[in-house]
C-alpha cells in the first residue's frame, strides 16, 4: 500500500529535518576558526551588562553572545548559535517550498540555495544582529502565507511575536514587516488584515519591542544618531545600480538566478504576488534610506524556495536533469565558501580571493560597506586577528607601570573592539577599567577614573589638545593579518592630566 503524502515515514517530509541537521553539522565544523569577530567580542560584553538596548544595537545579540561564555571562553559555542540558527533557517525554506507547492526536489534546491548565499553562510557563522532574522523573517512569511490560503488567523498572533522578537534583534526588520503590509494592501490578500487577530498581533509585537524603545528614548535614540553619523562619512553609499549589484554578489551571483526566478514566478502568481511585491518595496525602501547591501539579506530564503518550487515545475516532464541542475548548484555553491566560512589558511584565502576577482573582473571595493583602506585579507576575516595579541601588549604595557601609577591608572580605547579585545582577553587579570568614547562604552563612563594615569591606545594623549604634562610610547601594537588601522597602533602612557576625565568626557561621544 502507497505511503500517504502526509506521512511522516513519507521520505519528502524528513526532507526539511536532514537539510537542516546537515547544515547544523557543516556549520559546525566549519564555524570557529581564526578567533572571535570584533563585534562578537563587543557583543559578549555587553551582554555581560545586561539592558533593553545598546546605543549601536537591541539585546539580542549581546545577550546571545553573552550566553555561550557563560562557562569560560569558547569559540565553538559562541559559533553554536548561529549554526542553529542557520539549520532552522533551511528547515524553514523547505517549508516554504512544500507550502509553494514543491517536492523533493524544490525542497533541496532551495536548501542548496540558501546554505551557499554567501551573505546568509556568513549570518550563520557569526553572532550578529542579523543572525536571529535569518529563519524568523523566514518564518514569518511562511505564517503569513499560511493565513493568505485560509490558515487559522490566530497565526497573526505568532507573526506579532516574531516581529517583537526580531526588533529586538535588528532594527530593519521593521522595514521588512512594513514592506510585507504595504504589499498586502496592493493585493487582493488585504482581506486577511481584516481580523482582530492582525491587531493583536500588532500589540504583542508593540508589547515585545517597548521595553527596547523606552531605553532608546531614555537616552535620546542614539541609533538613529548613530546612523545619521553613518551616512556622513563613515559608510559607503551605494547608488541603485551597485546596491542590486551587491545584491546578486551577496547571494552567490551563480545561484542568484533562482530567486530572480522565484521573483518573477511570485510576481506571475496571483495568490502570491504579495510576496513579490514585499521584495521589491523593501529593496526600495533600502535603496532611498542607503541601507547597507546586507541589511534585507534575511528575506532571500522565500524567494530561495519559491524559485526552487518553479524550477521543478518546469522540469517535471524531464526529471532526469534534476540531479545535474542540483550538482551544478553545489558545485557553485562551492566557489564563495571561503568568503564567508572561515575554513581556509590565510595565505590561500588571499590567493583565492585575488583570482576570484581576476576572473569575475570585480573590484574590491564594490561589496565595501565602510571607507577606509582595505585589508588584505576579506574584512570579516581581518577583524578575527589580533585581539589576543593587542590584550596582551596592554596588559605589558600597564605590568611595567610603578605600583603609584597601577593604583591610579585607566585604559582608554579608540573603539569598541579594542576595549572588548582588552577587556575579554584579560578577564583573568587584574586590569584597570577599560572605556572609551565609542558607542555604548561612552554611556558606561569613566567608571569614577581621573585620568591622571592613562594607557592610550591606539591614541596620542590629546596631543592637539594638551591634555597631559607628559606622554610616552610605551608599545607599539602589530600583528598579521588584522585590519590596517589597527596595525602599528602606538600604546601611550599619559600622565598628569590638565582637566578631570569626567569633565571631559561629555565632548568625547562617538557614536558611530
């Protein structure tokens, strides 16, 4: 007797269930290498000062990062989470595929698909805002979608859930969800808002996202300083043409004809033309706010899937060329691993890369989300390098110190990634606080310091100011591999400061 459909001994329902323990594992192995990202570092730390929000992000990835370092330093945990949260994102798109109409095969394509975006590999091999995004907006746009063919409306109630604990996560899902509502209301599916279950999912996402935008307005939104600082000098600014440039990059340009695909088809399907739209709105939307080319990334699985369920439409009288089509896109899946997977030594992911652009004829600076000289090797990468080493250097620098000026000293760091470096690194030690004027360490202050003594790194004691009676390099900091500014950086010892720090302090916010 015929197995039902339905069943779960049916092999196309443990489809889902192996893509995603597959991930998991290649994640996994693949993960924790080189060392901890600058931001995870930053992410750790302050989660270990648990809030509603942070000047530069909501809680969610700092008190994730904070989590995995619960029992001591570890980088494979710390890469755990967002391994899970990868395997849950191609769990999801399969599930997607299936709600589509898709097989075996639409399942798989998609899985492949979306495993191999490089921008999505790279959400799910290090903690970042985007991380928790990448199988929730996902998710809710298999809810949604649900609704829309007749589902049970309290599905809204899940979808106000998800959005409030996106929010808390990343900002731009708020983009994401007002793109999704417009597109509703262009399309016939408007009449799914007709319920009072879309308004309650509308307060409980309000009542998830409040306590984040209370801490933001307790201390005058300094995300949306932040951001406007951004746009004025710090960020690439990308014009229409590059911004669906990066796009095609960002999702492997090779296997990016299966969303185009699943756009297309979306558009071309009345029932499901809401999904199109939604894509289209939130890339314009991005484009006028000059949003990084990452930010929407997260949407990509249900274009992922609605492609691969078209492909197998188109194939169903020649299935014998599904193998082939599901090779090639491993194949090519293949070519950016090293980008956004750390599995290659150094030396050969800077060989890697120069013949990759050599033979796309791309320049470095297309994918570039920030000014400044480029690394030698991929920025990501170049932020994993270093921070151990720069610890150490401080620690050094303050152990030569007279005990008088041990007892008086403070380290101050230019950036947020030095500080959390200094402060990770030598957990074990006894160090002096460790602020700086950048982004949520400036609102956790001088910790009561004089500044009378003060380790300066990367800086030059306020040279131009004369701030101190005297000043002196006592290391100079390099290693390979890290990011330019952050080679050959001196490592000051001031002394005698003119005016107390925490006068000072107030004209020293960089939020940035």
């Amino acid at each position: 007797m015929p197995e039902s459909t339905n069943s779960p001994l049916n092999p196309q329902n443990r489809i889902p269930l192996i893509c995603a323990l597959v991930t998991l594992g290649l994640h996994l192995a693949g993960n924790p290498h080189y060392g901890f990202f600058r931001d995870e570092l930053y992410f750790i730390i302050c989660g270990q000062h648990p809030q509603w929000g942070y000047v530069d992000q909501p809680p969610g990835a700092p008190l994730m990062a904070a989590a995995s370092q619960m029992f001591g330093h570890s980088l494979f945990l710390l890469r755990a989470g967002p391994a899970l949260f990868a395997a849950a994102a191609v769990y999801v798109t399969c599930l997607l595929a299936v709600e589509m109409g898709g097989g075996a095969f639409a399942q798989i394509l998609a899985a492949l698909a979306v495993f191999f975006a490089p921008v999505l590999m790279n959400f799910g091999m290090k903690v970042s805002p985007d991380t928790i995004g990448l199988c929730l907006w996902p998710l809710a746009a298999l809810l949604i979608l649900r609704i829309a063919k007749g589902g049970d409306p309290k599905l809204w109630t899940w979808m106000g859930a998800i959005a409030g604990i996106c929010i808390e996560s990343k900002y731009s899902v708020i983009f994401f969800t007002t793109a999704l509502l417009l597109a509703l209301l262009l399309t016939a599916e408007r009449r799914i808002l007709l319920t009072r279950w879309f308004l309650a999912g509308c307060l409980l996402c309000g009542l998830i996202a409040l306590p984040n935008l209370l801490w933001q307005a307790h201390y005058g939104f300094p995300m949306l300083e932040l951001l406007r600082n951004g746009q004025h000098g710090k960020n690439v600014i990308a014009g229409p043409g590059q911004y669906l440039l990066q796009q095609l990059l960002i999702t492997n340009v090779f296997l990016s004809p299966i969303w185009l695909i699943g756009l297309a088809w979306l558009l071309w399907k009345p029932a499901l033309r809401f999904l199109g739209y939604t894509y289209l709105l939130l890339i314009i939307i991005m484009i006028v706010l000059h949003g990084k080319h990452y930010y929407p990334a997260d949407v990509y699985p249900y274009l992922m899937a609605a492609g691969a369920v078209a492909m197998e439409s188109w194939t169903e009288a020649r299935k014998m060329f599904r193998p082939a089509v599901a090779a090639a896109a491993f194949a090519l899946g293949l070519i950016f691993v090293p980008f956004a997977m750390p599995i290659l030594p150094e030396e050969q992911v800077v060989r890697y890369q120069q013949t990759m652009l050599e033979i796309l004829h791309i320049n470095r600076g297309t994918l570039a989300t920030e000014h400044g000289r480029v690394p030698a090797l991929p920025q990501d990468w170049a932020d994993m390098h270093g921070w151990p080493e720069l610890a150490a250097t401080v620690r050094r620098v303050y152990d030569s110190l007279p005990p008088a000026d041990k007892r008086d000293a403070v380290i101050v760091a230019q950036n947020y990634g030095e500080a959390a470096a200094i402060e990770f690194f030598n957990s074990h030690y006894t160090l002096p606080p460790v602020i700086s004027r950048h982004n949520q360490y400036f609102l956790w202050g001088t910790h009561g310091a004089t500044g009378n003594v003060l380790i300066d790194v990367a800086g030059d004691c306020g040279a131009s100011r004369h701030l101190f009676d005297s000043s002196d390099r006592a290391a100079t900091f390099s290693a390979p591999w890290v990011m330019p500014y952050e080679d050959g950086i001196p490592i000051m010892v001031c002394r005698g400061i003119h005016e107390p720090l925490d006068k000072l302090w107030p004209s020293l916010k960089s939020f940035e």
